[in-house]
C-alpha cells in the first residue's frame, strides 16, 4: 500500500476496465479466426425463465457480440423433459461451428445436473464444470479454468497481488466458484482455507488472511472487524436487496476503510465472469481450428 491510499483507504480494483481491456485483445482474436476462416461459436443452453438467469445469459450472448464471437442460445421451459436437453447437448457436441457449450445454471429439479453436464464434450466445456475438466483442476493442468475464479485470477494478476506464500480465505465451498478458486490458489502455491456455512467462528479464520475471497451469497457478511488491515479482499456476491439495490458480501464502505485492495459490486468480479467465457470460447476455437 502507498502512503497515498493510506489516508482514504483500499485501492478500488476496477473489474469494468479489465475486462474491456481483455475483451480487445478477444476482438482481435476474434477476427485473426474469422480471417483464416472459422468464425468462434458459443452455444448457451438456458432451461426456464429465472429472470437471474435471464440477465447472466444475456450479458454473455451480448458479450459475444461485442468480441465477434457468434453465439446461439437454446431455450427450453422449465418443464423440458431431461432427454430433451441431452440431445440437444449431442447435437451440438457435433457441430463444427460450436466451440463452448454452456449451461446456466441453476437447473429445475427433474433434471439431472451431473448428466448434463457430464454430456457436453470436454472440448467444448468452457464453463469447466465437466468431471473431466474438474479432475484437470484438481491436478493442476486445467484445460478450461472455471469462469468467475478464472477472473479472479486474472484481476489479482493486473494488480501484481502475488499469491505465493499467502494465506488466503475463500468463504463459500461452491462448485461453481469457492472449490475451484481454492484449487487454483492452491496450485500458484498459496496457504489455502475454505470457510463454509457451517464453519463455527468466521472471523477466526478471515481475519488471518492476506486476501480474502468472499463468495457466500450473504449480504453484508464480511465487516471491518473480520478483516486483516492491509487485506486483499475480493467480492464475488451478487445480491439484490428489497429496495433493488445490488451488493456483495462485504460491507464495501467499512471494509474499504481497512483494506489494501477491495473489489466493488457492481463492476468488479462479475465483468470479468462474463469476459473469462469468451477467453475460453476463443481458447476452443483456436485449439479446433489448430487440430483440423
Ligand atoms: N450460474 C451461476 N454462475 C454460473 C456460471 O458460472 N456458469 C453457469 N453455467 N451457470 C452459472
């Protein structure tokens, strides 16, 4: 930390810059494909109408857009029978202009979330979520970097936060974002915890981190007191108040106050989830079109 930032507190790491920095560098590759002939393709498969799942579909569809990725949304209602989606897995499993697959989830309850998942073909799993792709995690080869850690990463990365030898503490044990950001944490070699619901005592495992990931789905969980002075803290809820109004998991306004480095919500981590699937979309893309 600087003296500067001392007087006013944590420096905002600003996730709405990043991504459209990275999403430039997306467009040109974008455009280096579509010149040698293949046009990337995003298949995004969304089952119902959660109207939260509505706007991620539709910031991702739009985020293709922007980078000249093509993508192809599937929608089926809510009580689409299971074999239904299946197939329209295979189906794109075999088509040569699809290079990710993603399905949003959450899905209805009849449906079985591991068979889904586990149908869409690992070279085309840009979500990570694939038992295969998991195991690449779990052994520190992963082909596809689940999204929203993977942009965690990359925001720690632009700020030169090295995580070798730090004690960090991921709050939430999901399989979407806590589990895999530890894993990858724990790869670049830092002392890695997982605080959960049913921890006892969250403070007495928040307060020893040097970066704090926080991503439990909890308005307001982490304040200032549960937070080390000069901690990287990183805010991965996404939550809508009664009033409308969207937070994350951290008292932003105490805890910047105690931080060195602390994301914002909106416009920190959640940018870059959405930037970090066409960084793998492209990544397929660029794999097929190399092994044709
Ligand atoms: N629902 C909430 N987060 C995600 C995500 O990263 N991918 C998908 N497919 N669904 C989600």
């Amino acid at each position: 930390m600087t003296s500067e930032q001392r007087p006013t507190g944590a420096k905002i790491i600003d996730g709405k810059a990043l991504a459209r920095t990275l999403r430039i560098e997306c467009r040109a590759r974008a455009q280096a494909l579509a010149q040698a002939g293949c046009i990337p393709g995003l298949a995004v498969v969304l089952v119902g109408s959660d109207p939260g799942s509505r706007v991620y579909v539709t910031n991702k569809v739009r985020a293709c857009a922007e980078v000249g990725v093509a993508s192809r949304l599937l929608e089926f209602p809510a009580d689409v029978p299971e074999s239904d989606v299946l197939a329209a897995i295979r189906t794109l499993n075999n088509d040569p202009a699809i290079h990710g697959i993603l399905v949003q989830l959450p899905l209805p309850p009849h449906i079985a979330l591991r068979q889904v998942l586990e149908t869409i073909s690992i070279e085309k799993d840009v979500d990570g979520f694939h038992l295969y792709n998991v195991g690449g995690l779990v052994l520190g080869n992963a082909v596809f970097p689940p999204c929203t850690p993977y942009g965690v990463q990359k925001l720690l990365e632009s700020e030169g936060i090295d995580v070798r030898g730090q004690n960090v503490v991921v709050v939430g044990a999901s399989n979407i974002v806590g589990k895999p950001m530890a894993l990858m944490l724990m790869q670049q070699e830092a002392t890695v915890a997982i605080c959960h619901a049913r921890t006892r005592d969250l403070a007495q495992f928040t307060i020893l981190a040097d970066i704090l990931v926080v991503a439990a789905g909890v308005p307001g969980l982490i304040v200032p007191q549960m937070v080390k002075a000069g901690a990287v803290v990183i805010d991965v809820g996404i939550n809508r108040l009664p009033d409308g109004r969207l937070v994350g998991d951290v008292d932003f306004e105490g805890v910047r106050k105690k931080a060195s480095h602390i994301t914002p919500v909106p416009g920190g981590v959640g940018p870059m989830t959405v930037t970090m699937l066409v960084v793998n979309t492209l990544d397929s893309a660029e794999r097929a079109w190399r092994g044709r």
